[in-house]
C-alpha cells in the first residue's frame, strides 16, 4: 500500500507534467481534459469533469471529463447556480463537499451522477474572472483527506492561471489585428475621400444656383446630403484605430436610435421585416459620439434582417440600469451557433458568400464599443433568433480607465 510520502511524489510529480504541458503553449480543452485524467488517476477515483460556465447560460458547458459514458455527459444539464454543487462552488469561490449523494438535499443532483456516492467541487478562477469548476466523484464512500483535496486545488490554479494567459494572447492577437485592420481602412479612406470632396464641391457649389422648384434642385440636394454623410463616416473610419477617448458629447438616446432607424426601416421594408421599438421613458442623455453609435445600431440592424431571408421581426429596445444604456437588437431569425459565436467579432470573418460580406461590420462594431467602455454580448439559440445587447456608460469614463 502506497506511503503518504508516496502519494506526495505522485502527486508533486503529476502537478510538474502538467506544469510543464501549461507552458508548452497546449491548447486549453487539451490540457483540460489531461487534467481531468490526471486527477482522476492520482487521486484514484473513478469520474472527474471540468465544467465551465458562461455568462449568458444558466447551465455549465462540459469542457472535459472521464467516467461516464461516452456522449451521455455532453448532454447533462447541471445548473450554474446554487441548486447544483458546481454551481454552489463557483459562486461561493470555495469548496464545496458531498459525502453521500443519495442522501443529499442541498442540491439537485442531475441523472448522470447516479451511482455515484461521495465527491466534492473546486471552483477555478482565472485572474479577475470565474472560469469554471472542478469536480471529483467517486463510487465509493469515501472521505477525500488534505493532500487529496490539496493536489485538486493545484490543479485548478494551474487552469485558473492558464486560462488567464491564454485570455489576455487572445486579446492581444486581437488588438493586433485591428491595428491591421485599422492601417487597411486608412489607406481605404484615404482613397475614397479625394473623389467624394469633388463630388460634394461640385453639389455645393451647383445648388445655390437653382430654384427650390428647379427639378434638379432635390437630386443636387440628396447628393449634398448623402455625399456629406459618407464624408462624416470616411472620417470615422480615418480615426478607428486612434487610441483615448472620443470627442464625446451628452446625446439624447431615443433621437440617436431613431435617426438611425430612419434608415434601417427602408431596408427592412425591402426585405419584409417589420421593425418594433421598445424605448423606456426618460431616458438621461449620455455620453457618446453620433455617428458611431448610429453605425453601430444600423450594423447590427442590417446583419439582423440578413439572418431573416424570410421575413420576420426585429426589435430595438432601449433601457437603462444604474450604470449603464442598455441597446438590444432582437431578431427572430436564424441564430447563431456557438462556433460561429466565438468568432463573431474577429476581423474578416463572415459567414456571407463571396461577394456579400466582407467580415468588417462586426469588428467595427466591437471597436466602437470599446472605445466607448462599453460592452457587447450575444444571446442566440439556432433557428431561435438573436439578441445583441450593447451597453453604455450613463457617466463618461476617464481615459486610463479599461473597457468594460
């Protein structure tokens, strides 16, 4: 029978391999599901998973695990709140201990754990965010001693810490290639504002010479108009990789939104989408530029009715909570699945076909958004539609302060 001081070998020796995975730049599911193995092999037990929770689910996504039946676990539903121990876990940010699942109340136990008889729960954190929880279950009844419980917890913050690095590369990568992508607008809109200054001079300068009732008195005017309104967007794109704060105004949500529905509503009507707005009342003035939030919503708009080739419903609500103007653009149309989710925001990536969509809209977006502090997040089911839900600070954010 193995010595406590064998089992600290073991164990110490198991938290180097995996140390040293960590750091061979691994993909984070793969060291997980290492991690579970690991666990379940040194601390002699017979499941293990690592369940991670996201912000706009109310049930954990298995991100590893080992023990149960193939494909049976992917499917389980366990909650991300108190009513599961997992859930209790995460939330409490300490451990959480169960020496008999059969005669447990505290929690609603799901369907696949039975068979299972004693087990406990170990949230994972990276650096400022919950990542996901730990969790070991053993067949038998057992109580999981100090060294036991001491090992699990490396682990997690061998994940905790992983999952942290990983995240700010990722954010890295993508500030990156916005500074690439804003270098290409530039040079884009560099190209683009020469002819548009001629044609707006030559719009300016013609319309003061005719009768409103001159029959190319309206044209000239709506190129005027137009030709002006390009002018203002190509001097948004020149400053979308610039870094501090805009020149922000106090603004007047509902006239912001309803200017850029103007718009919207035309498209939607080509394409048989009936547009619905839902605006709290009284809503305070807040901080932002026009132009971009305008982009912003009518971006959003567009990509909503694109996802409705047959018609349906979109919805532009506005509210407010203590801190923040909350933007929602609901549509009833095809959703959009959780790959697809993760990348949503990257420059370049579209789902359109050749010729249809260049993958900016959304990045641009996302960088609008970011230079306001604010934040973006997405709510979609497949075939069940999609929320964008951007939220504004009601109070400007000094220049040093991160994003939200």
């Amino acid at each position: 029978m193995p010595t406590c001081k064998d089992e600290d070998i073991r164990q110490q020796e198991a938290i180097h391999d995996l140390t040293m995975r960590a750091l061979s730049e691994v993909d984070l599911r793969w060291l997980m599901q290492e991690a579970v193995t690991t666990v379940a092999n040194v601390l002699r037990t017979e499941r293990c998973r690592i369940l991670e929770w996201k912000t706009d689910r109310p049930y954990f996504l298995l991100a590893a695990g080992t023990g149960w039946d193939p494909g049976f676990l992917s499917h389980a539903k366990i909650p991300a709140s108190p009513e599961s121990p997992a859930g209790r876990a995460l939330l409490s940010k300490a451990p959480i201990f169960v020496e008999n699942y059969g005669a447990e109340t505290r929690f609603t136990l799901p369907d696949i754990d039975q068979g299972s008889v004693s087990g406990f729960c170990l949230p994972i954190h990276g650096k400022n965010f919950p990542f996901g929880v730990l969790e070991v279950q053993s067949k038998e009844s057992r109580t999981f001693d100090s060294r036991e419980v001491w090992f699990a917890k490396s682990v997690t913050n061998l994940l905790g810490v992983t999952a942290g690095r990983q995240r700010a590369e990722g954010r890295t990568r993508q500030a990156d290639k916005m500074s690439t992508l804003g270098q290409l607008a530039s040079g884009i809109a560099h190209e683009l504002n020469n002819p548009l200054t001629i044609i707006l001079g030559f719009a300016q300068g013609a319309l003061p010479q005719l009768s409103p009732t001159d029959p190319m008195y309206l044209p000239l005017a709506s190129i005027e108009r137009e030709a002006d309104r390009c002018r203002k967007l190509i001097h948004n794109l020149l400053g979308f990789s610039r870094e501090g704060n805009l020149g922000m105004i106090l603004e007047d949500p509902v006239d912001v939104i309803e200017n850029a529905l103007t718009l919207v509503r035309t498209q939607a009507k080509v394409h048989s989408v009936k547009v619905e707005r839902h605006f709290e009342k009284e809503l305070p003035r807040v901080p932002m530029e026009r132009t971009p939030i305008q982009q912003v919503v009518i971006n959003l708009c567009s990509n909503a009715i694109d996802a409705m080739p047959e018609g349906g419903e979109l919805t532009v609500a506005l509210s407010k909570n203590a801190s923040h103007l909350q933007i929602r653009i609901i549509d009833t149309g095809t959703g959009i699945s959780p790959e697809i989710r993760e990348k949503i925001f990257d420059p370049f990536f579209t789902t359109k076909e050749a010729g249809k969509g260049t993958g900016l809209g959304l990045s641009l977006v996302h960088d609008i958004v970011n230079r306001h502090h604010g934040s973006i997040k997405i709510q979609s089911a497949v075939h069940q539609g999609t929320t964008f839900i951007v939220s504004l600070p009601l109070k400007e954010v000094p220049a040093t302060e991160e994003s939200v």
